[in-house]
C-alpha cells in the first residue's frame, strides 16, 4: 500500500492564516478560504481594520490635545483667580505676611515673594498696618538685605506701619528683616538673635592621605580651588574668608543699629551671633513687647480682622513647576555631560 501523494489536481488554494487571522474580528461575516471572491473579502476587512485603527489614533490624539488645553486652561484661570482676588478692595483689616522656614531663592521666603506679599499688602486701601509673622532661623543675607531695603521703603511710601511678630524662631536673617519693623512682638520663650555670619564645609585632606588618595584638581586663576573640601587652606585665603564675612557682619549690625536705635541696649555679646528667649530680646532692646498676632490686631492695629496676603505657591503653579521640571530634565542632563566651566 502506497501513502496517499498531493496532485496537480488539488483545486484547494493555500491557507493564508495571518491575513485571515487579522480580517477576521472585523467583521461577522464569515468568508470561507476558497470561497470565490475570498482574497477581495480579506482586503476589503483588513483596509477596514486600518481604517479603524486610524479612528481610534485620531480619537486618542483629540482627547491628548484637550486634555492638555484642559491643563493650561486651569493654569490660567488660578493665576487669574488669584490676582483677582488679591486686587479686590476689603474694610478695615491688619494684612498678614508669613515668613516661614529658610529665607532663600526659590523658597516661600524669598524676597520675591515677600515683597510681592509686602506691597500688596501695602496697596490695599482697607489695610491698617502689615504684620510679618516670622518663624525662622534664618538664611541668606542678600535676600533679608532686599526684604530690610523694601521695607523701609514701603513704609516711607504708603505711611503705614509695619510690626514683626515672632512665634518660635527670629534668628540670623529673619532678625535682619524683623529689624526693620516698627516695633517687634515676641513670646516670652520664642529664640531670638544670633546676629552674626557664618561660612562652613569640611576639610578632608587629612583623611584623603591616610586613605592614599590623591586630589587631581586642575584650575586656571590660583584661587579658583577656593574653599574645595579636598585642598588644603591657605592662611591667605582663610584671611580673605573673614574679610567678607567681617564685612557682611557689620553691614548686618548697621541695619540693626538703624532700625532699632535707641530702644537697643547693646552689650559685648549682642552682635556675637548668641541668641536668647524673647523675654531677654526685651530687656536687651532687641524685641520690644510680648504679644501675638490677635494681641497686635485687637490692641495695636486695632483691626481685629485679619487677611493674610503671603504669596504661595498655589496648585496650578506647583504642577506647572513639576511639567517644567519633568520637560526640562532631559535638557539638563544632557547639557550635564558636557564639561563646565564654574
């Protein structure tokens, strides 16, 4: 018995089973292979199942783009929204801005933000003083210089008072800005002072020795290695250090002078960088009475309603910070790789 052999006979067309496969779904009907007409009937369901695809990526591609004119939408009407609501005209009232945390750029106290919070305070016409809430330990003395500058020149503007009003913690720059107000309020236990400038970092020369490691720091101008963590320190550059921070100090000192004058009662220790609770910042001139916010409000102001003006970041724009940093990294860390110049 012979097995059974294929003929030139066999009418059967061959099996395509991938474009059957993808016509398939498209639609009910079902085309049986070597039916006539079946090839046309495979294209016509496959051109149909391109045309749906193209569909369905055209439909995505719509939702994207209102979804992100959504986004920017709701970006714009936050900012408009809060202009808007800081622009409108209120009754009498103390306007509040909060100076919390370090006091840096970038930072909810930076003096951009504050002085923005500042001159809107002083703008509105309902407005009977501007009291800084401060709780901080203080930060970089270019930004308090910038906030002490507007300050005084706010005040010499608009003819309005201006009260510091500490909670737990005045301290280093937030006692910079805070020596511009009228008058300083304090709890009896708040940390008050430390007038004074410092520039830390470490040194591991020492450790890199007993290790056997080696530095390979290459510089052009001798002092560009200023300060590394890995050089040694000269005793000329340890003397140009303390030029500049002797020189910040006494700028820090003048503003203290000027802004508290003759209700300060110096002493060896007060410009030290020591700091003390507020009842001693009383005795010592440096605070002049203990009272808090509502205390200020009812018995100095004498406007018990209270509106905070303190320029924050709101939702919109931390989430525009977050697409800005998100579409940016790419960019930086490209421009990472490459070598720098600092």
């Amino acid at each position: 018995m012979t097995e059974p052999t294929s003929s030139g006979s066999d009418k059967n067309p061959p099996e395509m089973p991938d474009l059957w496969a993808q016509a398939a779904p498209v639609s009910g009907a079902k085309v049986e292979p070597g039916a006539p007409g079946w090839e046309r009937g495979v294209l016509e369901k496959l051109a149909l199942a391109t045309l749906a695809e193209q569909r369905a990526a055209r439909r995505w591609r719509t939702f994207t783009r209102l979804a992100w004119l959504a986004f920017f939408v709701f970006i714009a009407w936050a900012f408009l929204s809060r202009d808007m609501a800081t622009a409108a005209k209120s009754g009498p009232h103390t306007a509040v801005v909060d100076i919390k945390g370090e006091i840096s750029a970038g930072a909810e106290a930076s003096a951009e933000f504050v002085i923005a919070s500042m001159r809107s305070a002083f703008e509105d016409d309902g407005s009977k003083a501007v009291v800084l809430l401060i709780n901080s330990p203080g930060g970089s003395p270019v930004q308090a210089g910038i906030i002490y500058d507007e300050i005084v020149r706010l005040k010499a503007k608009h003819k309005k008072p201006l009260y510091a009003v500490v909670e737990e913690t005045c301290a280093s720059a937030a006692y910079y800005i805070a020596a511009a107000a009228d008058d300083i309020f304090v709890d009896k236990a708040s940390i008050v002072g430390s007038i004074g400038v410092l520039m830390d970092g470490f040194g591991f020369t020492g450790t890199m020795e007993k290790l056997g490691v080696e530095r390979r720091l290459l510089t052009a101008g001798e002092n560009k290695g200023f300060l590394d963590p890995f050089s040694p320190q000269t005793e000329r550059q340890r003397e140009y250090a303390q030029a500049m921070l002797d020189q910040i100090h006494a700028q820090f000192i003048a503003a203290v002078k000027a802004g508290r004058g003759e209700r300060l009662k110096p002493t060896p220790e007060t410009f030290s960088g020591l700091f003390w609770t507020g009842q001693q910042a009383v005795d010592m001139g440096l605070a002049d009475r203990l009272g808090s916010l509502d205390y200020v409000a009812r018995e100095v102001v004498k406007a018990e309603d209270v509106i905070d003006y303190t320029r924050r970041d709101n939702v919109a724009e931390r989430l525009a910070k977050r697409f800005g940093a998100a579409v940016g990294a790419g960019a930086l860390q490209t421009l990472q790789r490459a070598p720098a110049l600092r």
